[in-house]
C-alpha cells in the first residue's frame, strides 16, 4: 500500500501502534510503542520533507519491507521497524546519482557503507549515523586479517596486504589506521619499517630499511624522520648522528666514515652537508 506522510529525524516523537512480534503484519491486536519516526540519510543531518511510502504497514506505520521516496529526491529500501529503516538497506540520491548500501540501526547508518558515484565505488563506516573516518576504496581493508570493533574496522591485532601498493602491515590498529607498534613491508621486503605507528602513518621511534641504499634509526613525526636519530649510507658507508627535519638530515651532528672510522662533527641542511 502507499501512504503519504512526514518524516521528521530527530525533530518529534509520536505515539505509535506497533504489531507484536509473534503476529503477521496488518493484524489488529497490537502493543503501544513510542518511536521517533524518521530516516536517516548517509550524507544528511535529517530529512523533514514529506513523501510516499510504498510497502508493508501495521495501523498505518512503516513495518516490514518499503520503500520511502521523499521529495527530496530521497530513495530509501528496506525494512523498516518502529517507521525506522533496519537492517541492510540501500539509499539513492537521485540528486547527484549516488547509492548507499549498508546497515542501517534506528533509522542510522552503522558499520560499513558501500558508496556507488560515477561507476565508482568507494567505503566509509559510520557509527550511530555520524561518519568515522575518511572514505577509502575497497583496497584499503579487503584482505584484512584480526580483530574489528563494533562497526567493523579493522581495531586491536591484525594483517593485512594491500594487493594494489604490494604493501603488508602487521601490527596493531586503531580504528581502520595501523597504530600502535608494527611493521609494514614495500615491494616484497625491499623496504621495511618497524616500529610506531599513528593513524596510518610512521610516528614515534622506529627502523626504516631501503635494502641498497640506505637504513634509518631513530624518531618520526608524521610520517618522515623527525629529531633525533641515525643513518647510514651504504653506497660509501658514510653515516650521520644527529637532528632530522621534514624527512633530511638538519642540523649539527657527528659523522663517520668506513676509510677513517673517526667520528667527525659535521652539519647538513635540508639533507645536504655544509663544508
């Protein structure tokens, strides 16, 4: 049946008549429930527009599978509860021809959204209807071994290869970003990094290694060397202890060769040693 009515998301709180659970849909006996109709929409604060709503109703409310259209522009299939999409659901705003498909709980996004725009698929988790994290394409968690928190990113122990970069990470996560301690491998092991890690990103102490060129001891700060630490070239077996900015040697610190094996003071800047 369709049934033409106001949603409102967060806005009012309305006495309605809800089947109980052991009864078919349409049956009269029913339990008084209070609900908060309204829909959510992944890229919206709340939707207050009317529409039509086509699908299986208990006295006139939203119970079972529907479809809601606003006057919006606003497509939303599912199941609905209480007037509130549930459960796996798909959202398209014909607006700017984007489809969400995810889970929904009370009317909310929650967990992982799958994102259709321009024949192009992105991700992006939600908990509660608000947006955690930034989107990312499949890649970024496809493969992913471990531990998840409530919405299912990638949170505690876990492993995982990214096929597209060739890059591993094994170590701990927070919140979808390798954070805490771990190491993460390029190209097969040609370069390594263990040590901390801060939302994605090199941060803290830890050992970078480009097999050939050159090793790294010492602090990061996001992403690049940053305070104190040591390299060492292997090309001439030529190293360098001292301060790091922005990813470079800067600074006044001690250097050592192989030919003399004498420590030296010496000073770069920007990666380049003044003479």
């Amino acid at each position: 049946m369709k049934w033409r009515f106001n949603l409102f998301f967060k806005a009012a709180i309305v006495v309605l008549f809800g089947c109980s659970s052991n009864l078919a849909l349409g049956k009269e006996k029913c339990v008084l429930t209070v609900a908060e109709v309204g829909l959510s929409h992944p890229d919206l604060n709340g939707i207050t527009t009317a529409g039509i709503y086509e699908g299986e109703t208990c006295n006139g409310s939203p119970a079972g599978q529907g479809v809601f259209s606003n006057n919006s522009g606003l497509i939303f299939r599912g199941f609905f509860e209480d007037a509130l999409l549930t459960g796996n659901a798909e959202v398209i705003d014909e607006n700017t021809d984007t489809k969400y498909l995810g889970d929904f709980i009370n009317g909310k996004p929650h967990g992982r959204v799958e994102i259709v725009y321009g024949g192009y698929k992105s991700y992006q988790y939600y908990r509660d209807g608000k947006k955690i994290g930034k989107p990312f394409r499949s890649q970024s968690i496809d493969g992913y071994e471990g531990e998840v928190n409530d919405i299912g990113m990638p949170h505690g122990n876990g492993r995982i290869k990214y096929l597209s970069s060739n890059i591993s990470y094994v170590g701990e996560w927070y919140e979808g970003f390798p954070h805490g301690k771990g190491i993460m491998s390029w190209e097969s092991g040609k370069a390594i990094y263990e040590g901390e890690f801060k939302k994605g990103v090199q941060n803290g102490e830890g050992y970078f290694l480009i097999k050939g060129l050159y090793e790294y001891r010492g602090s990061w700060a996001e992403g690049k060397k940053e305070g104190l630490g040591t390299i060492v070239w292997f090309d001439d077996s030529y190293s360098y202890t001292g301060p790091f900015y922005k990813g470079f040697p800067h600074g006044e610190g001690v250097c050592k060769s192989e030919n003399d094996n004498k420590n030296k003071k010496c000073e770069f800047r920007m990666g380049k040693e003044q003479y």
